[in-house]
C-alpha cells in the first residue's frame, strides 16, 4: 500500500524502508475507550539513485496521502538487499577481479560471493 501511494506522487523514486508508525499509548487507551481508530501512517526513506539526496516521508494510510515530506541532501540510507545485488554484480563484472581470482583458480563466478559490508 505504501509503495502504491509513494508511487502515485513519485515514481522515479526507490523505497528504501517503511516501517509503520505504530499508535501511542495515549491513542491505544482512547480507542479502548472511544472506538476510535488511530491514525495508521508509515515512514518512508526514499532515494532518487544516483543522486545522494534522500527524502523522509510520513504516509497516511487511510487516506492514501503523503502527509510529512523532508529533504535531506546528501545522505547515506541503510544499504537494502537490492544494494548488495548490485554490487555483488559490479565486482564479479569487473575484469581486475576475474583476473585475480583466475590467478588464484577461480573461473566459476556463481561460487563466489561477494559481501560488500563495510568491516572496521
């Protein structure tokens, strides 16, 4: 759902994360009390590859609008599976690293793998 409705205003944009903004306690009581529904809403970071600007996004689920919006420029997001993909693909494309590790006896590229975590 968050995907439609970040889609419907932006869709060059790519998802990096949505998790739910789950309801607080003071909206969880009145609803016990009340009946009425909390707002349900979900966080979005996304990113307009290759630029290094990301936005920040608050979507109302219920009314299928975006309702926060903060540019932050030149920020670094969570890495996604799709991240490690593509860099998995890069390295074993690159002619420098099939060429060492055909020195070393590797020639089958689908038994390498290629982790790009950062290790400090």
């Amino acid at each position: 759902m968050v995907v439609t409705i970040i889609h419907t205003f932006l869709f060059s944009s790519h998802i990096n994360n949505t998790p739910t903004q789950e309801p607080t306690k003071a909206q969880l009581i009145a609803f016990n009390k009340t009946g009425t529904l909390p707002p349900r809403a979900a966080f979005c970071i996304l990113q307009f590859p290759p630029s290094t600007d990301i936005v920040e996004a608050v979507v109302d689920l219920a009314k299928g609008t975006v309702t926060e919006w903060k540019d932050i420029p030149n920020a670094q997001p969570v890495a996604t599976p799709d991240d490690c993909f593509e860099a998995e693909e890069i390295v074993k494309g690159d002619a420098v690293v099939q060429d060492l590790l055909k020195k070393r006896g590797i020639t089958d590229l689908d038994l390498v793998a290629c982790d790009p975590w950062c290790v400090f």
